[in-house]
C-alpha cells in the first residue's frame, strides 16, 4: 500500500515538480494548494489564485483540464446554433429538438 498521503509536505512538493505531465503536474499542484496554499511558491500562489478567481468570476465549474464545463444555457444555445446554421436531417433535428426540451424542463 502507498502511504504518500502521510508524507511531509515538503516531499509531496518535491513529487509534483518532477512530475512531466502537464496535466497531472497541474491537478497535484490545485490539491497541494487547496490544502497547503502557505507552502506554495509565489508564482504558484499567483497562478492558483488566478485559477480561482477566473472560477469565481463566470460561476462556472471547470473540469480537470481546466477548461469551462457545459452549462444548461451554453447547452441551449448551441443547439440553437445547430438548428439554425447547420443543414441536418430531420432525425438529427428531432433529437435536438428533443434535447432542447428536457433541458428547458
């Protein structure tokens, strides 16, 4: 069993830098800073309040990526784009449509 839970903070910070992907580097470092934002490094306070205001600002969640989630009215106006720009099916159109309502619900 791994007990790198138990370890001191200083070790986990020294995992995360030697981490090399960039998408884990950047999930290790939102934990570590979540829970020990004291340990942090100026830059890396910066960042991750960056993060979070960013996160605040549109009451948005983000995924781990960082990227926006799909909201119920960014949902609802890009099946209306879809309906509107795009040519498609009445199959395809049907679904939408359907969609569309349940989200509306």
């Amino acid at each position: 069993m791994n007990n790198s839970h138990l370890a001191p903070i200083k070790s986990k910070i020294k995992v995360v830098n030697k981490l090399q992907d960039p998408t884990f580097k950047r999930l290790a470092t939102r934990i570590i800073l979540r829970n020990y934002p004291e340990q942090a490094s100026p830059q890396q306070q910066y960042a991750f309040n960056n993060y979070l205001v960013q996160s605040q600002q549109y009451k948005i969640p983000r995924d781990y990526k960082g990227d926006f989630k799909l909201t119920k009215n960014k949902a609802l106006s890009e099946i209306d784009k879809l309906l509107n720009e795009l040519i498609i099916n009445q199959e395809q159109r049907d679904v939408l449509t359907d969609y569309k309502k349940h989200l509306m619900k």
